[in-house]
C-alpha cells in the first residue's frame, strides 16, 4: 500500500459519487491526510442492494482524520452541482481537487438500450462531468494544487469497444475527452487527469452487475485510492494523461499487488476499454459471419451432437442441484454455429436444473451466441465469457446480470472439464 505523506492535509477535495465504492476510498485515503472532503452524491437513504449514504460516507472519514461535508448532488442537476460548490467554498473557503467519479453503466447493445438509459449514461457521465469541472474551475484556479481527476477510460477507438455497448462508451469517453480538452485549455493553471484500472475493481455495483463470486476475480478499491492519491502529489505540470492503476503504482516502487488481490494468486478479470490481450481484437471479421450461419442450424443429424458440446453439456448436467439452481434461477440458451452446433439450454430454474438440445421448455433469460469451439473453451476455463463478450466472440440478449452469473458456475466446473 501507497504511504499516507501529509501533503493533503487542509486541502479540500470535492468528489462526485463518494457514498461509496471507488469515490469513498478515494475520499478515505485523502481524510487519513486530515483534508477536507466534499461528498457530492445522490444517496440520502440507503439503498436495498447498495449500501452507504453520503452520511454514513461522512462518519468514516471523519473518523479516518478528515473534515467532511455530504452534499445531496444529482450531477444531472446543474443547480444542485452549483449548490454544493457554494457551501464547499463557504464552508472550507475554496476547492483543490475535483475528482469526477459518478458514472452509470449498462452493457447493452444499440437495440436493447432504452432511451431513458442512454440519456442516463450520457447526462450523468459526460454532461455531470462537464458541468461539475465548469463549476470548480474558477475555484481550482485559485489553488496551489489544482487537480480535476476523471475516473474514465484511455481513449481507445479500437472498434471492439464501441460493438456491444456502444452507448455506455460514448458516455465514458465523453469524460476522457474532458481531460483532452481541459488539460489544454488550462494548462499551467490546472492538472487535468484520467485514472483509470487495468482489472476489474470490487465494490457494490460489480457485485449487483456481476452476481456473487464475481469478487475473486477483482481487485480492491485500495488501488484506485493508492494510484489518484499519488496523482494529487504530482506537480500542475503533470496534465492530459490516461494514467493506469497498476502503472503509476509501479512508479511509485509498489511490486506487489497481491495486496491489492481480494483473492491473492487467483486469475484477475482485465477491465474495458484495454488493449492488453491480443486475440480479443481478432475475429471482427468472423464475428459478422455469425449470423449467416444460422442457415446452418435446421436440425443437424444425431451424430453431430456427440462431439465435445454434447459431451460439455452431460458433464454440465451431471454438475447440476438443486444447490444450483436455487442460487442461479435463470434458463440459459445457447446459440451455437459451426460443427456439433445447434439450439441448446441449460434451465437452472426448475427442481433440479436440466440440459439438453433444442429450446427450453420456459422462456430464456438469456441467449448466448458463439462457435462450438468457444462454447468448449469457455465452459473448460479457456476461454472467459467477459473476454469472450468483450471480443465480440460471445453475443448476448437478455439478463446481463445473469449472463455473468453463470461465470462463476463455469469455475466451479472447470475442474472436471
């Protein structure tokens, strides 16, 4: 972990989204430096599935050595991001660092994002954004640090991105084009920055998003907290950077990130928008063949289906309870082109579960579509359905939340396949 130095000590800090997850440890490990921490977010009352309020979210970093003040900030709201300003400069007397954290997300394609989503997405990420830097500029100004820091992406217009969930990116990069934009118009008054992590970061929406068992698979939120703290060290100079986590951390001397590991040694899910793994930019090609080769699918003869699908899907079957299904309750099927392919199902819904070949007897959930030979990758380990989403290889309608549920399923089977 990233030493505490001091040097935040007295500084006011005004953070979008800090009732909880990555915008609360970002405002904890800042309090540890006794800086005083403006929570701009919408929680007044705690939520069914996610917890913290900016009152609860005040308490602790009060008691970590901060000074805090929750603000009720819809950032879709102009005037309520106005208001909150006026009290942090009335109460603190002026603003150092914004750090834009608030974001909606929803991973759907063109067709199955609701237009009420995607005005969502785009007011809270890039337009909340726009107008809460508009409205602490004048303020930063002022500051001898004078930081704003945008939890978004490195600008990547690699096509892959944009095909599954073209609207959340659009909505993302919004916030990364402020940085673009902002580090020029104010250089040399303001350092305008982009943090953003390399894997998946634990908090309460990834559990809501990601179903329980999705944690093992991520990293702590320490690490943002570690990587934007070093960034609110670095001189006005430091402007119009996509800084990664681990990179920075890495500067700093940190080797080891296993503490930052909820499950130290066990394999790390690679976030959005990166480029690090190459064979997920291939297929695009292949991808736009899929659906011709529905043509394909008309029953194929019985042999056909004592390949490894089939053989994929008894072990599957044989894997099945009651224990299961009580904890999916969802009926997947799959669309499957290429030798041994076809319409199949797993029902984790009824008593018992069931596989088997054609469409369930309930309406799906979900719909999977993907080759043969991805299907056996991804059930064996392989192949992991995010990457395999991510890459276009993996196609999916319906409940995304049960869709990544079904990942920790296929853990737990990987041993036998």
């Amino acid at each position: 972990m990233l030493p505490n130095t001091g040097k935040l000590a007295g500084c006011t800090v005004f953070i979008t989204g800090a009732s909880r997850g990555i915008g609360k440890a970002i405002a904890l490990k800042a309090a540890k430096d006794g800086a005083n921490i403006v929570i701009a977010a919408k929680t007044t009352h705690a939520h069914p599935k996610l917890p913290g309020t900016i009152f609860t979210a005040a308490e602790e970093i009060e008691a970590a050595g901060g000074k805090a003040l929750p603000c009720a900030v819809d950032v879709r709201d102009e005037q309520q991001i106005s208001n909150a300003v006026e009290k942090a400069v009335e109460r603190f007397g002026g603003i150092d660092i914004l750090v834009n954290n608030a974001s909606a997300i929803s991973l759907t394609n063109t067709l199955e994002t609701p237009t009420k989503r995607v005005d969502l997405m785009m007011n809270v990420n890039t337009r909340g954004t726009y107008l809460t830097s508009k409205a602490c500029i004048p303020y930063l100004k002022k500051s001898k640090i004078a930081h704003i820091l945008n939890l978004s992406p490195p600008l990547n217009l690699n096509p892959m991105w944009f095909k599954q969930h073209c609207a959340y990116t659009i909505a993302k990069y919004g916030m990364s084009m402020c940085v673009l934009g902002m580090a020029e118009e104010f250089k040399g008054e303001i350092a305008v920055n982009a943090l953003w992590p390399k894997t998946a970061i634990h908090t309460a929406a990834m559990d809501m998003l990601g179903g329980s068992g999705i944690e093992s698979q991520c990293r702590k939120v320490d690490i943002i907290a570690d990587a934007a703290y070093s960034i609110f060290k670095k001189p006005k100079s430091f402007t119009g950077n996509f800084i990664i986590d681990e990179n920075i951390l890495r500067e700093e001397g940190i080797k080891n990130f296993d503490i930052y590991a909820i499950k130290p040694g066990h394999p790390l899910l690679p976030d959005f928008f990166l480029d690090e793994h190459p064979d997920t930019i291939t297929k695009k090609v292949e991808s736009r063949d899929v659906p011709e080769l529905k043509e394909e699918k008309p029953q194929p003869p019985p042999k056909q289906r004592s390949g490894a699908v089939e053989e994929t899907f008894r072990i599957v079957k044989d894997s099945l309870s009651d224990d299961v299904v009580k904890a999916t309750q969802a009926v997947y099927q799959f669309e499957l082109s290429g030798e041994d392919g076809g319409t199949w199902f797993l029902d984790l819904k009824s008593k018992g579960g069931n596989v088997g070949y054609g469409e369930p007897s309930n309406q799906a959930d979900v719909v999977m579509s993907m080759s043969t030979d991805d299907f056996v990758k991804m059930f064996s380990g392989k192949l992991k359905p995010t990457m395999a989403f991510m890459s276009g290889k993996l196609k999916i309608k319906g409940n995304m939340a049960l869709a990544i549920k079904l990942e920790k399923l296929m853990n737990q089977m990987n041993a036998r396949l």
